[in-house]
C-alpha cells in the first residue's frame, strides 16, 4: 500500500469501511421503507436462525463476532419484535436457546427476496468478474487477518 492511499482515504481498509457503512444504512433505510422493523444486524440473526433453528446465544454471539453484552441487547430487541424467542436449555438451564417465531419464520422469503433486491442495487455496473475478484480478494484478506 502507498502512503498517499492511506492518506488520500484510498486505502482498501478504508474502502472496504466506507462502503460497510454505505451499505447498512442503505439497508437499513430500505427495510424501514418497506416496513420490516429490522436492522441489518437483525438480518444477519435471522439467516443463522433460518439456517438451523435451536441455537445458543453463544453460539450467534461467536458466529455474528458479538460479544456476550452487545447479542444480549440484540436478541432483547429482536424479542420485543416478534422475530424470536428464548427458552432455557434442557441440559443447561443457564444457556438461552433461540427459536424463531411464527413472524419471524413468515418474513423469510419476502425479507430475503427485498434483501437481494438491495445487494443488486450496490452491484449495479460490476461485471459479474470484478465481484468474483472483489470476493476472491476480500476473502483472502479475511484469511491473513485471522488469529494463528
């Protein structure tokens, strides 16, 4: 990396942030439009959830990289929504086991269709092979970043 990308605001880091944040408020904005009571954050619960129901809060804190306090408050969030509900563990009375509800099973096709909509709108005018680079690139960043 040059010194005039990081200085210029054109460092991939700062790349990849900016459109983070473009791209979750334009999410955001567009749920709220369409009168789904999410976050994006929100979103990202769901999808665990769709993919396999029954599971610890710990377990979405690890798989979401939340901690313990900020999934709390998520889930607390999602709960008043409608979207989910928490029950003791059979073994482990301690643990939280989150199961989705009527609602939040219904929302799953319309919200991921409306979700898809809004990812194409951000692709718009990407070769389908600069999002295949763009995908190799980032994931192989991923890659270098985590812990040996």
């Amino acid at each position: 990396m040059q010194n005039k990308d990081l200085m210029s605001g054109q460092s991939v880091a700062h790349l990849v942030g900016k459109v983070r944040r473009a791209f979750t408020n334009h999410l955001n904005r567009s749920y709220a439009k369409a009168g789904y009571n999410i976050t994006v954050e929100q979103f990202v619960v769901l999808v665990i959830l769709w993919n396999g129901e029954g599971i610890t809060q710990q377990k979405i804190a690890g798989m979401t990289g939340k901690d313990k306090t900020s999934i709390t408050r998520l889930l607390n969030n999602m709960e008043k929504n409608g979207l989910i509900k928490r029950q003791k563990g059979t073994r482990d009375k301690r643990q939280k086991i989150v199961c989705l509800t009527e609602y939040g099973n219904t929302i799953k096709e319309p919200l991921i269709v409306h979700t898809q909509q809004n990812i194409a709108v951000a692709g718009h005018g990407i070769s389908q092979e600069k999002m295949d680079t763009c995908k190799e690139v980032l994931n192989k960043m991923y890659e270098n970043l985590l812990p040996r």
